[in-house]
C-alpha cells in the first residue's frame, strides 16, 4: 500500500462518494495546487479531506469541518468544530447516529 504522506493528491471513489485526499505537506508554494487538477473534483458527492490547509494560502475554500487531532503519551484528543452550515448539518447527524 502506498503512504499517502509521499502524494499531494489521493482519489478513492466509490459508488456513494468520492473522497479526495490532500496531504499538502511538501507544498512548497501554494501556487503549486493550479497543476493539481483539483477543479475537477469541486462538485456534489465529493469529500475533501485535508492536511495541512495552511500551506495552500487562501487558494481553497472555507472548511466546512476543521478536525484538529493530538496525539499525547498518555492520551489523544479530538477537537471537531463545525466551519459552515453544511459542518453543522453534518455534526448533528453524527449526534443523532
């Protein structure tokens, strides 16, 4: 299996969805993400899951989920805030599952 850690841009679609990986990390310029191809991936049934959004400037769009995870020696911790309508929405399905 490859690391995702080693590639900007992971697609995994299934028949339900379509989950878009970004690891940008080795970003060096933010600039770098117009040769991406992402546009393509901009559209209904597409999960964009990002890491490190920093380092893309202001090139993407608002989160609508921010996931913030850390790892300690004793215990991890998830904070989960909801950005937008569509991270609320989401949020208060997982509350009602």
């Amino acid at each position: 299996m490859r690391s995702p850690t080693y590639t900007l841009v992971n697609v995994h679609e299934s028949d339900a969805l379509t989950l878009v990986h970004l690891d940008l990390y080795r970003l060096r310029d933010p600039a770098e993400l117009e040769h991406l191809g992402l546009r393509e991936w901009a559209r209904p049934g597409c999960l964009w899951l990002i890491e490190w959004p920093e380092r893309a400037a202001r090139l993407l769009p608002p989160a609508d989920l921010t996931v913030h995870l850390e790892a300690g020696p004793e215990s991890h911790r998830a904070d989960i805030r909801a950005e937008g309508a569509a991270g609320i929405a989401w949020l208060e399905r997982m509350r009602s599952s």
